[in-house]
C-alpha cells in the first residue's frame, strides 16, 4: 500500500487568518446633528452645555464613530469637543462612520503584527472564513508583508492564487 503524503504540509507554508485581526466590541455613532439649533446651526454656548448634559457612560467600551448627518458648516473644535467627553469612556473614538471605524479598527490591528517574524516565509493569507473580512485588511497584509517574505498565496494551502514572488 503506497504512503499518503500530506504535500500541504510539507510545503513550508504558513498560514495568516485575518479574522485574528477581526476588530472587536460594538460600533456606535455620535451623531452632531440632535445638539445643533433647529438641527442646522452650531450655537457654542448651546452645543457646549448639551454635551456636559450628554449621557457619556453609553458609550463605556464601545467604539464611536463621530459624525453630522446634516449638511451643515461645523466648526473644527466642535468635534474636538466631542472627542475630550469620549476619549475617557469609549474603547475608541474619531471622526467617521461606523464603516471608517471598522477599518481603523482593523488597521490598528493588523499593525501589531511583528512583521520580522515573517521574514523570508511563504505565507497563505486565508480567504474564507465566518466573519466579513474588509478589503482593507488584505490589502493591508500585503502591504505588511511584502517587503520581507519569500511569497504572499490567497486562499487556503491547498488551493491558492499567487500574489507576490520575491525575485532571486
């Protein structure tokens, strides 16, 4: 009886799961446009003593993505103001919707990957999976990684597209 060989196995191939990187805890958006005048103009006084009325603990470990949903002039330092209430409460704050969030979130992750361990490897960047993983995270990998490794594959080992090959 002739041996199976796992090939995969021997390949040397390593694999990456982006869903490690996954951004964690829940999504909220502050919303500027309940604490403008008429839902429209930014009166300081009004907007100042609003926020220091504002329920901050709703946002306790969450990430917050802060925004005006109306077409309206805001002054800079409105958001700034926004950010000095959040900053203590929300595991993240800054300025955009929840899908801007969602990748900050992922590209802070990703960026705690200590690319060195990488070096001259050939890495599988894993393509399926249970969660969404955003474009950004992969192009985000490669961009990682590409300056060290030997070869950056899509898919799963067994079947994979090429993306980079060092050049000998």
């Amino acid at each position: 009886m002739e041996e199976i060989v796992n090939k995969v196995a021997q390949s040397g191939l390593e694999t990456i799961d982006l869903e490690q990187f996954y951004p964690q805890g829940e999504i909220v958006i502050f919303d500027l446009k309940p604490f403008l005048f008429m839902e429209m103009i930014l009166k300081e006084k009004d907007f100042r003593a609003a926020l220091q009325s504002h329920d901050w603990e709703q946002y306790r470990g969450k990430n917050v993505g802060i925004v005006c949903s109306v077409d309206t002039v805001i002054p800079m330092w409105a958001y700034m103001l926004v950010m000095t209430s959040l900053e203590p409460v929300a595991a993240y704050a800054g300025f955009g919707n929840a899908e801007f969030i969602y990748s900050t979130l992922y590209l802070r992750s990703l960026n705690t990957i200590n690319v060195a361990d990488y070096t001259d490897k050939r890495i599988v960047i894993k393509g399926c999976g249970d969660k969404r993983v955003s474009e950004v995270a992969f192009a985000e990998i490669t961009r990682l990684l590409r300056p060290v490794v030997k070869s950056i594959m899509y898919g799963e080992p067994c079947s994979t597209v090429p993306i980079y090959k060092k050049k000998a």
